[in-house]
C-alpha cells in the first residue's frame, strides 16, 4: 500500500495532530465478512486510516474472532483462534477492525477464556487495551475529520448493537458523516434494536430473527432514506437482505466507512449496472 | 390454555410465531412499559447510584447467605412466626399443602407470587379438594382462563380485552354489565371482596425478607396482598432465600429500583412490611404465620458460579426489554420465568437439558443488562450457560460440528483464505443480479432474506495483488 497518506500534505493543518499517530503502526483486521462479502469496506478502512495519519498493515494470517465459536459456547474452540489473533497481531500499537461486533469480541471475551491461563489473559488484556472499531477510533483517537467528501442523498442510521453498547460508538459515525456534502440525515425509529442478525443466532433460530428483521426494515423503510448506513456488515447483509427479499431495491445498504472513503457512488455505480 | 414445556421451544415458537396478533398484544404492553421506564429513570437523577447501592445490597447478602438466613430465622421466630425450610419445589409445595390441611382449610386465597408459580403451589391446590382463588387482578383472569401467566409482572398481558369480558361473563356471579374496564374491575373487585373475607388461608409471597426484623415485604397496586393476608386465620408467606436483605434500610434503594423498573412508577399504591402474627392489642392480623423459605437451585446457583443472578429483583424489564421475548412471548420459553432472565433460571430450576435452547435464543444484543437495574450480566450468563450445554453436548450435532469446522478453519489462516476463495466462488455460482435467493448450505439465511452477492475475490487476495503491483511499480 501507499507509504504514508497523502493527508498530511493536503492538509498542513493536521500535519501536527497526526504525527504522533503516523509513528503508530495499525494492524488491520479485516474480519470475515469484510474479506468474502465486501472487500471495498477493508480498502475504505485502509483509506480512512492512512488519512487519519495511520500505518497500516494487514497481517496476511488472519481469519476470525472467534466469536461463532464463543457464542456457541466452545471455549476450547475460541481458545484456539485466539491464540493465534493474538499471536498475529499483539505486535501493533493498535488493531482496527470495521466491526463493532468484532471488535467487541477481542476488547471484552478473549480475557474471559483465558480465565485458567494468566499468562494469555495477560496477553488478551494487553491486546484488547489496544484494539479499536474503525468508526470510533478515526474520532477519539486520532481525532480525524473527513475532507473534501461528497454524496448526494439522505442517510439513516442503524446502531449495531457491539458497537453502541459495549463500544459506545454512537456519535463517531454521525459527527463523521455530517461532513459529507450533499448527505442528509433522517433519523430510524429504533434506531438501537438489534435488526435480529446476532451471528449464528439468525441461522438457528431463523423464524425469531425474520420476525425481528421485519420489523428494522418497516422502521428502515419508513425512515425513507436513499441509504442505510451502519458500521457492521452482519447487520447490514442482514437488513439488506430483508429489503431485498421484500422487493425494496430503493434502499442501498452501505458501510460508513465505504462512504467516508468515497467509494459509495462507485458501489452504487456497479450496483446498478449489474 | 395449556402450559408449554421448555424443552418443546423450537415448537412453541413455531406456534407463536404463527400467532397473528401476538406481536400487537406483547407490544401494547410492552412499548408502554418501555416508554414509562425510560420516563421514570430520567426523572431520577440517582439511578446509577441506586443501582450501584443495590447491587452492593444484595452481592452482599449473598456473600453472606448463612448468617442472614440465620438472623432473618432467629427475629422471624421471635416475633412468632414459624419457619420453615425447602430445598425444592416439590418440599415447598408440600409444607404449604400440609398446613392448610392441618388447619382443613377448603379455600385459600393468594396475592400474585412468582415463586408460588415456581414451586408448583397452583397445580397442587388444583389438584387437590382445596380451592385456590387467585386475588391479583391479572392472576384472577388467567385463573378464570386456565392460563399459565406470560409476563412475571403482566401475567395476563396475552389476554385482551374481550377475553376478559367473555370470561367475567362466564364466571362472575352478576355479569350485567358494560364492557368498560372500571365496570369489568368493579365485577372483579365485588366477587374477589366476597371471597377475602371467607378465606382459611391467605398466602402470599415476598418481596424483600428483612434479616434485622424477621418480616416480609409485600408491592402490590391493588392492595390484594394486604386483603389476602390480614382477614383470613392463617397467613403463609413462599419466598426464595434470594429475597433477603439485611434491613429495611437496605430494601428502600432496592424498591426504588423496583417500581421504576417494572412498571416506570415512582412507587406501587402499597408497599406493607408485615411482621409476624396479630399481636394482644393489635386490631387484626392473622393468628399464625408461617414462612416457607425455598431453595430450589439458589444454593447450587451460587455453588456453581451464577451468584449474580441471584441479585435478580423480579422487575421485568429485562424481558420488556429483549428483542426476542418481544416476538415470542412468554409462553413460549415453557418456564415460569421467560424472558432472559428466564432463560437463566430455568436451567437451574429445572435442568439444563431441558432449557438449553433458551439460551441459545438471545442475539447477545446486551440490551437486557442495560436495563437492569442490578446490573446482571445477563449476556455473559447465557454464554456461560451455552458453555455448559457445549461441553454437556447438548447442543445439536450439525451446530457442533459447523462451529468446530469453522474454528478449524480459521486456526489456520492459510486454509481459512483458501476456504474463503472456494466460498466466493461457489456463491458467484448462485447469483444473480447482485443476490442470492437460494443456496445450498445457507437455507437458514435464504429461507427469509437474500444474501448479498459477494465480490469478485476476496479482500485479501485483492489486497495481495494491489501490493505486489505496488512492489514491481517501486522496482521499476
């Protein structure tokens, strides 16, 4: 990837506010959905962070959190991954991931496998204190603002449930987005309720989780918004996938960071030729 | 009605899910609470502070079980009361019928007890020549109905208001009048007034059982628990040992909590502290009081870990709360206690074997402990639960196994990516025009929406590319 960003040179001004965080090197973890479904959301993530002032990595051994096997209830199984999350990535000053959920999983339950091994929860700790959401670490750690970004249209905003609760991302993506020129943003009734993915859940128990995706895409729906936005893609494909089932292709359904990055009218772009 | 099974869930869903109405009956009850709830906690400044203070109260009580069992038995017994002690719901279930017999009691009356719920107290009057009259308003109508309560605090919340007016007209003794809810309240209160007062045996459950004093704390909003317990001869109190506090100064923060929590009210209509048999010069009050205190899983609960839980105050809103509950209902958790904190007890009070698949579902969206207001992490126990069934191989065999091949996977990234370009390649196959309407494999997400048509590789194998394209320019 690029050395250094071009974010300093445009932008004198931030020069200073980013030097600390350019010595700083990230390590990007893409997570899984990011690399089968979406890949445009991990490039979005690179830009965003070479911007803010970041170096950015993406250690090539990477797979999961572990949080399929963690929410099941396979300690054992998320021992294993773990492990190797930590082994890949603990030499970073900071791990981004452009997902709250994911995110949420290394910050808050690696340290609680490890509740038998002290000398990996010390590791787990030391690499949770570390690790980041994308949205939420662009704006309080590396007090990025977005330049020079246009999109026409109006936004609404689902609050992925990792995120919002356990991260406490919420104003981030909202402060971030309202410098998008030409965005406007309509609010979603219930904007907070989980949409009903909530990872293996929506597969086994998938009549509960229709019943509740129904009804995030009625609110979505009625918000009457050009664009769904969030910062998860679980949730996401998940509501996406309601809407189209349900013949609403009015709606695109986009990561914030795809659209901070300026990448969404090309998604769109290629949305509508196919 | 019949009452559901835990282990039935996937069919009780099934059975909800079909429900039309269902969605609009839970959500009148619950968007309401919901919204006062919200109310209530804005308009009191001190809640985390409140909250933090009973969680103090009661992490502390539990810490020290025994000596305050020991107190609350030792003042209990000084005020003369009658103590008695069960380990199970079967035991519990048994002294209560024991004393009303020993006192040939033909009809008993009760104020609302989940516990009461618990140990089976209503199959064992129903089963048996004495007749059981349910007091509380919600508890009169499901008894009319047959129905096994839905909600701890709303237990006829699934019943509307033509239900009630069909069944008063059935069962109430003069059922000449409009179907306005003061007139269905005015029929239930003359017909339950009747029965107060020709009561053998008043049996209540508690609130709080204060240790300092040996007296129970009744919070009721239709006075009923008072009506039950003070006119008839007897008076029984059912209570789990997890009601305990140290003293009325340490239930006040906890009812402050309480109220607010469950129905978004600063306070109930009564909160009555009562405090063993009628004394010489006291006006009225039962003659004998007996207290039956129930274990029934607490002690293996805190043996085993799951102490927090046993700070649970029985407010409710964590299932008012929860997404899912919010779709199913209560019924369909087959328990006493729905809800995520049901989903939670049940295992306990029952077995994990049979209530395992509550636990699984839960999207983990956090939004129960949030609400809490003692701070159970509710999540974090139904994990450690789904923990429990996943070395118990409860779980099925197609999820064990998905989850251990996927975790086979990504211990070894090499492999994972590998899988991860197959997985892209094999969804290309399936889509069209930007989605997939049906796959092979992912029936549990196509059955109900589409899924996304993936990229055409993955990130990685994109990103690999672009890097060594960025290596040969530098070279060049």
């Amino acid at each position: 990837m690029s050395e250094k960003n071009n974010y300093t040179d445009a932008n004198q001004s931030n020069t200073i506010e980013c030097l600390n965080i350019s010595e700083k090197r990230v390590g990007l973890f893409v997570t899984c959905l990011v690399n089968t479904m979406r890949p445009s959301v991990g490039f979005a993530s690179i830009t965003l962070l070479e911007q803010a002032g970041c170096t950015v990595e993406v250690p090539a051994a990477q797979s999961c959190c572990g949080q399929p096997a963690f929410n099941s209830g396979d300690d054992e199984g998320t021992r294993q991954i773990a492990y190797q999350v930590i082994e890949q990535f603990e030499e970073f000053d900071y791990v981004v991931l452009p997902s709250g959920s994911c995110a949420s999983m290394i910050k808050k339950n690696f340290i609680e496998v490890f509740k038998e091994q002290p000398s990996w929860q010390a590791r787990a700790q030391h690499l949770a204190d570390r690790t980041h959401e994308l949205l939420s670490f662009l704006v309080d750690v590396c007090n990025f603002k977005p330049n020079g970004v246009e999109l026409d249209g109006t936004f609404t905003y689902h609050d992925s449930c990792s995120g919002y609760r356990s991260l406490n991302v919420y104003e981030q993506p909202r402060e971030m987005l309202s410098t998008v020129k030409g965005l406007e943003h309509k609010p979603l009734n219930g904007h907070s309720e989980c949409c009903g993915f909530g990872g293996t859940f929506c597969v086994k128990y998938s009549d509960i989780s229709n019943a509740i995706v129904s009804e995030k895409v009625e609110n979505v729906v009625a918000a009457d918004a050009d664009y769904l936005l969030g910062g998860d893609m679980g949730c996401l494909m998940n509501i996406a996938g309601k809407l189209n089932r349900e013949g609403n292709q009015k709606i695109t359904a986009l990561h914030t960071a795809e659209v901070l990055a300026g990448l969404a009218p090309k998604i769109i772009g290629a949305n509508d030729a196919s | 009605m019949q009452a559901n099974k835990p282990e039935n869930f996937t069919q009780n869903v099934t059975d909800a899910l079909a429900q039309p109405d269902l969605k609009m009956i839970i959500r009148r009850t619950t968007d309401k609470a919901e919204a006062k709830r919200t109310d209530a906690i804005a308009n009191f400044p001190e809640f985390e502070k409140a909250r933090a203070q009973g969680q103090k109260v009661k992490d502390h009580t539990i810490k020290h079980m025994d000596h305050y069992l020991a107190e609350f038995e030792k003042n209990a017994l000084a005020q003369g009361t009658i103590v008695h002690w069960a380990s199970t719901a079967e035991e519990a279930s048994k002294i209560v019928l024991d004393i009303c017999r020993e006192h040939k009691a033909k009809k008993v009356t009760r104020s609302k007890s989940m516990l009461g719920e618990e140990i089976g107290l209503t199959h064992a009057f129903d089963n048996s020549d004495i007749e059981r009259i349910e007091t509380d308003l919600a508890e009169h109508i499901i008894q009319l109905a047959g129905d096994p309560p839905s909600h701890i605090i709303w237990p006829a919340m699934h019943r509307s208001r033509e239900d009630v007016v069909k069944l008063f007209r059935e069962f109430h003794s003069d059922p000449t009048y409009s179907e306005e809810i003061t007139d269905l309240v005015r029929s239930a209160r003359r017909d339950l007034r009747t029965k107060f007062l020709t009561s053998d045996i008043g049996i209540s459950g508690s609130n709080f059982l204060l240790a300092d004093s040996g007296s129970s704390c009744t919070v009721t909003n239709e006075g009923n628990a008072e009506l039950t317990i003070t006119p008839p001869k007897v008076h029984i109190v059912t209570a789990g040992i997890e009601k305990l506090v140290p003293s009325m100064a340490h239930a006040i923060p906890l009812l402050r909590l309480l109220t607010r929590s469950a129905t978004g009210a600063d306070i109930t209509q009564y909160i009555t502290f009562h405090n063993g048999p009628k004394r010489k010069n006291d006006a009225d009050g039962p003659e004998e009081c007996h207290i039956v205190l129930v274990d029934n899983g607490r002690t293996k609960m805190l043996a085993e870990g799951m102490e927090e839980m046993l700070r649970c105050i029985r407010c409710g809103a964590c299932m008012n709360h929860c997404v899912v509950y919010k779709h199913i209902g209560g019924h369909a958790y087959g328990s006493v206690y729905p809800g995520p904190m049901g989903s939670v007890l049940t295992p306990h009070l029952q077995s994990l074997e049979v209530a395992n698949k509550q636990t699984h579902a839960c999207t983990m969206n956090g939004r129960c402990e949030d609400v809490c207001p003692v701070n159970i992490p509710l999540p974090k126990l139904l994990r450690s639960l789904r923990a429990q069934s996943w070395q118990k191989k409860y779980e099925p065999l197609t999820n064990r196994f998905f989850v251990k091949f996927f975790g086979q996977l990504a211990k070894r990234p090499q492999l994972f990516q590998l899988f991860s370009s197959c997985g892209v390649i094999f969804m290309k196959i399936f889509s069209r025009n930007g989605w997939i309407k049906f796959m092979p494999f992912t029936s549990g997400w196509t059955k109900n929406r589409d899924l996304i048509e993936p990229e055409t590789t993955t990130f990685m194998h994109q990103y690999k590319k672009l890097k060594n394209l960025k290596v040969m320019e530098r070279k060049l």
